[in-house]
C-alpha cells in the first residue's frame, strides 16, 4: 500500500510539483504586491516573486541522475592531462544545465542590490512623511490633508 | 483593492497553472531546454576550449562575459544610487531615529570573537574567489563574503572602525577599480588582435597556452567582478544602517 | 534530485511566505524571511545547482537579511498588516 502511494506520487504529482509551487509562490508575491500596505511587506513581496522566477529556471535545469554542473577531479585530469576526447569520457546528462544556472547566479546579486535601492527610497518616505504605510502618505499627499 | 487583487491573482495563477500541464516534467532530461545545442555545447566543451571544470563560472566570465560585464555596472549603478538617494552631509538628516543609540563596541566578548572572525572570513572569501573555477563559488560570492566581513566588523565594533578599514571614497574607488579591471581586460585583448572579451588573443603574455590564457583571464575578471560587489556590498550597509550619515550606525 | 526533500522544502517554503507576509512585527518579518531565503538555499543545493546555492546563502541570507534589519531599526518596527 505504501509502496503503491509513493508511486503514485512518483508518477503524477513530482513531475509539475516544482512548477505549482512556483506559480503559487509567485502569486503570493503578486497579492502582497498589490495589496499589502506597508512598503516593507510590499518590498517582501516583490523578492519572494523574484525568487519564485528563479525557482523556475533552475528547476528547467534539473535532470534525473544529474549531479552538480563541475567536472570530477577524474575525468578534468583524463582530458586535460591525457588527451582524451571530452566526448568519450563526458556524457551529457550527467551534468545538470549550466545555463540556467548562470543567468540566476547574476540575477540573485542584481536583485539585492534593486533591494537595497528600494529600501533607500523607503527610508526616504519615511524621513519625510514619518510613516510607511501607503494610505497614510497618499492622505498627507492629497490636497487638505493633515500637513 | 484587496478584492480586485484577489481576482486578478486567481486569474493570472489559474492561467498560470493551465499552462503547467505542458511543461515538460521536472528532472527530464529530454526537456527542450536541456536538449538545446546550446546547453549542449557548454557541457561537453568547456572544458576542451577553457580547461576549467567547473561550467557555471567558464560561462559566467568567458562565454557570457558580456553579460556579467553589465550586471556588475548595474551592481555599481544601483550603490552610486542609493549614495544619491540616502547621504546627507552634516546635521540635516531629519528626525532622531526611535531607537536610542547604543554605545559602539561595548561588549568586549562580541568585540574579542569578531575580531577573531573577520580574518578566516575574508581569507576563505579571497580562496572563494581565487578558486571559482574548479570549485562552487567566484567573484560574485567571494565579494559578497569580503563584504559581509566588514559589515560584521561594523555590527560588532561600531561603524567608525569599520570606516577606518573602508571609508566611502575608497569604497567607491575600489568599486569603479572593478569595473576597469574588467573592461581594461577586454580592451586589453583588442591590442593583441582578438575581439572585445576575447582571452584566447592575450596567450603571448599570459603563461600556458590559449586555452590556459582564458583560464587565467577569467581569475583577473572575477578579481574584478569581487572588487565592486565587495565595495558596494558595504557600501549599501553603510548608507541603510545610518540614514546616510554614515557616523555610529545601528 | 531527491524528490521527497525537494516536497518537503517546497511546502515549508511556501509556508515561511506566507508567514513572513502575515507577521504584523516588521522584524519578525524579516527574519522569517531569512528563513525563506535558507530554505530556497537548500532547495537549489538539492537540485544541483550549487553556485546559485551559494550565492542564495551570501546574499539572500546574508546580505538581504541585514540590510532589511538596518532598514526596520532606523525606520519603523510596526505594521499595520
């Protein structure tokens, strides 16, 4: 019975799993985005998103019995030292998808220093209006509110 | 608004979701996006055409060299802009901040093991840059290690010390250092007939032979690339934690 | 790839999210999601891909981390939600 359950999870839910929780994370990401009103929450949101995006590139990169994208001491040394063909020793679905891999690793540095930028214009609101709660900057901003 | 929210969350996720069922399956290894030439070719001749085993960084700094070129100007761009937005010069930072200052270095425990600390992190952080290409790690990490080292010393030690070690315009400098490393090393490989990035052109000066030549070119862009993000890493800390005005700190 | 760990984390993940956009205490906040950014940081050395791993654990543990904790400390700790 147990063994039957795991197959059936094997089968039906592993395969999209990873893409459901991207989906699901992306959109708590966007609600928090749209309607959280404090702009720290806001700020969460939106790298809780980010991450979701990442989630969904490196998970395209994963293959079944794949290892990490680095060539083993073995086999650098089998085709640097002794001349082999790299197609001989190198077989391709070894090696997870580099690709992904590199255009997420500069995406993560990118987002924090966006982060940090946003978090400087939000001290900045809040230097000037003394709170980061979007209602009560958009009262102070419109016409006859206080201030 | 938290009602249109909630709809135009469960449209956009329903769709979203719909859309999964046509992903190829998570771990195939026959998904277009691994069957690709591309893919493909940096898999099985990264190491023919670089002799670096590790893939992630030979395409990070060699074949995609462009590319990692402009993220650290965006990385640059992004400190010069909260410098902009945040530093304020003398008194005028606006209102006193609700939480009492407290004194800098007073516990002389914290002082003692961070002092301990920020030596191992910065040498494992200079190895981490040094060894990216035969193991996890490169210029992106090892900055961001070097960075948190002095974010450390001024969390533990108080902001003025740290400041002793990396004040703003040498944080600064140190930064725009970065980025000239790396293009002057482009630049420098069109005075020896290759293209802009193009590291198999500069092996008349570099030891080994063209493959080695971008072996080694890609440590110089790394050094570069650890430059800015170590600058601007603190930078950025320092700027947050004091309102721009860069004196006592949190 | 271990698909019973990569479940595991991807649950908890979502649930750190969640939690970390609920607290009302903008520190709390924070640190839960420092929380989020370990686990996604042990999703990714799971799935192979270790220099995002590593990068995830400098920067998005580390670096995010302490610059949203300066950011509440000479801002404001509370939230209305």
């Amino acid at each position: 019975m147990e063994l039957l359950a795991a197959g059936f999870i094997e089968d039906n839910i592993v395969p999209k799993f990873n893409y459901w929780i991207y989906v699901i994370l992306m959109m708590i990401g966007l609600y928090a985005m749209i309607t959280k009103n404090n702009l720290i929450k806001k700020l969460i949101g939106m790298a809780v998103f980010q991450t979701a995006i990442i989630l969904f590139y490196v998970s395209i990169g994963v293959k079944e019995e794949s290892g990490i994208p680095i060539l083993g001491h073995g086999q650098h040394h089998e085709i640097v030292e002794e001349g082999k063909p790299s197609g001989e020793v190198i077989t391709k679905d070894e090696f997870a998808n580099p690709l992904p891999h590199v255009l997420m690793l500069t995406a993560i540095v990118v987002g924090v220093s966006t982060l940090g930028l946003a978090l400087a214009i939000s001290q900045r609101i809040h230097g000037s209006f003394g709170t980061l709660e979007e209602d009560e900057i958009l009262d102070q901003l419109r016409p006859g509110g206080h201030d | 608004m938290k009602f249109f929210g909630f709809i135009a969350v469960v449209v956009v996720g329903t769709l979203l979701l719909v859309a999964t069922g046509d992903f190829p399956g998570w771990g195939n290894p026959h998904s277009p996006a691994s069957e690709g030439q591309v893919s493909g070719f940096y898999i099985e001749q990264t190491v023919n055409v670089t002799k670096v085993p590790n893939m992630v960084t030979a395409v990070l700094a060699d074949f995609r060299g462009y590319d990692t070129m402009f993220e650290t100007v965006v990385i640059f761009i992004a400190g010069i802009g909260i410098i902009a937005v945040l530093r304020t010069f003398g008194d005028t930072a606006g209102k006193a901040s609700d939480y009492p200052e407290p004194d800098e270095g007073s516990d002389i425990i914290v002082r003692s093991t961070c002092h301990l600390m920020v030596p191992l992190i910065q040498l494992f952080a200079l190895y981490v840059v040094a060894h990216g290409h035969h193991s996890p790690g490169g210029g992106f990490q090892g900055g961001v290690m070097l960075g948190a080292s002095y974010i450390l010393l001024a969390l533990a030690c108080g902001l003025p010390v740290a400041k002793r070690r990396m004040g703003e315009r040498k944080a600064i400098v140190l930064a725009a250092t970065g980025i000239i490393i790396y293009a002057g090393w482009g630049v420098a490989c069109l005075f020896f007939g290759g293209n802009f990035l193009d590291y198999a052109s500069l092996d008349p000066v570099l030891p080994g032979d063209k493959e080695m030549a971008r072996s080694h070119s890609m440590l110089v862009v790394e050094i570069g690339v650890a430059f800015t993000v170590t600058a601007i890493m603190f930078a950025i800390y320092s700027n947050l934690a004091t309102r721009g005005r860069l004196e006592k700190g949190l | 790839m271990i698909w019973q760990f990569d479940i595991i984390i991807l649950i908890l993940m979502v649930v750190a999210a969640i939690i970390s956009l609920r607290v009302k205490d903008l520190l709390g906040a924070t640190m839960v999601f420092g929380i989020y950014s370990f686990l996604i940081c042990l999703l990714w050395a799971e799935m192979g891909a270790v220099d995002v791993a590593f990068t995830e654990a400098a920067v998005g543990a580390g670096v995010s981390t302490v610059i949203m904790t300066a950011t509440v400390f000479s801002t404001t700790r509370r939230s209305r939600d």
